[in-house]
C-alpha cells in the first residue's frame, strides 16, 4: 500500500525532508488620519510555512481628534505591549500619503521598538521604494492583496469575529469590493477614499501587503472569474 504524504513535509533533490516551523511575527498597519479622517490600527499576526502566509485580524481600532505625536506614543504602547507576548519581529507599515514628512518624522523620533515601513499610495502600476526610504504601491496592489487572501482556498485572510470593530471591517471590504473596476483596477486614490470610511480596510491591506512582500499580490495574479466573485460577493 502507498504511503501517504504528510502535507508537512516536503521534497528537496529526492529526500524528503521536514517542513520548517512556522514563522510567527507581527504586522501593525497604520491608516494615519488626514484632518477630520480617522486613524486606524490593525494588529495583524501573520503565520508563515513554506506554502506561504496566513494573516489573522487579532486587533483593530479607529479614534479621531489626535495629534500625531498622541497616535506615535499609542503605537509605541502597542509595539511594547506585544513584546511582551514572546519574541517575534513586530513591523509597523504606516500610511504616508498625504500626511506628510513632518507626521513621519514625528512617528520615527517616538522610539518604537520596531521598524518603521512607509507606504505611499499611487495610481500607477509599479511598485517602487526600498524598506528605508519606504515603497510605492499601486491603488490596485492594495485591492488585489485583499482579494487574493479572502478568496484563497483555504483563505489565507481571518478575521476574529468577536472584534467590536469586525462589523466595521466587513461593512468597508463591501464598500471597498463595489468600486474595484474588473477589468482594470485603476481607480484615483482621491475616488477611493474622498466618499466614504475605508480606514480599517487600507490599515488591514498595508499590512497584509507588506506581509506578502517576497511574492506580493499584484493585478495580474488575480483571476477574473476569481474576482468577479468577490466583487459580487459569490
């Protein structure tokens, strides 16, 4: 009789050898506050193995009304309350677009325990940057790796229920699923954002795509019926 495969294990030049443990870390994505916006925060743990990562929503909050040195010292809380919970690499991937160098300045000066990712959003299609001067990312880049997380099988995107802002989340990926355009993404950043409140939605997405950096989603990984599904809700 066959022997099974154990799903954990895996094959290198003919010997099959055991899988590495899983890579536990931490993703904080930060969507900072442009004037009377909120800011939110995603504590997001992302298990990685050799198929790839899960990202889990442990955490999520929004405020308004905050100086930017407030939200660097909250950050800064955060980052030392998770230090506590064993000793994972914590990264923090903040939202620059449109808030300026000062905003960034002022987070970098805070002394977080941790290194500190720029993003700054464009409608573009190439990703640009490098971890110290921050990237570049296309619009689209952001939706597909939303996309491609919830609809993978098994989906590669949780997120805790019980959270009090879970039915926030939910009612923004709607609102965010119905202005992706299927056959091209390419939607300005202002349309997106100018109507409605995607903050919990963009910090979850930044840090997800960041999380997904060694082979990030982009546009052209997505199948169209694929999409046309999570669009449509199917």
């Amino acid at each position: 009789m066959p022997r099974s495969i154990d799903p954990y294990m895996y094959f290198r030049q003919g010997e099959e050898v055991a899988a590495p443990p899983p890579k536990v870390d931490y993703l904080l994505g930060v969507d900072l506050a442009q004037t009377t916006d909120y800011t939110a925060i995603a504590a997001i743990e992302r298990i990685a193995k050799a198929d790839g990562a899960t990202f889990h929503v442990r955490d999520l909050e929004r405020f308004r009304d905050r100086s930017y040195v407030d939200i660097a010292r909250h950050i800064r809380g955060l980052v030392a309350a998770l230090r506590t919970q064993g000793n994972r690499e914590i990264t923090v991937v903040v939202d620059a677009t449109g808030v300026g160098r000062a905003a960034l300045d002022i987070m970098r000066e805070s002394e977080i325990d941790a290194p500190l990712i720029a993003i700054t959003i464009t409608g573009g299609d190439v990703v640009s940057g490098d971890m110290r001067e921050g990237f570049r990312v296309p619009k689209r880049d952001l939706v597909a790796v939303v996309a491609v997380t919830l609809q993978s099988k098994p989906q590669r995107l949780r997120i805790r229920q019980d959270m009090k802002l879970a039915p926030v989340l939910t009612e923004e990926l709607a609102r965010f699923k119905a202005k992706i355009n299927v056959t091209t993404g390419h939607d300005s950043y202002e349309s997106w954002r100018e109507a409605d409140h995607d903050d919990c939605v963009l910090a979850v997405a930044l840090a997800t795509w960041f999380g997904s950096r060694t082979k990030p989603a982009t546009w052209s990984d997505i199948d169209p019926s694929a999409l046309h599904a999570f669009v449509m809700g199917i």
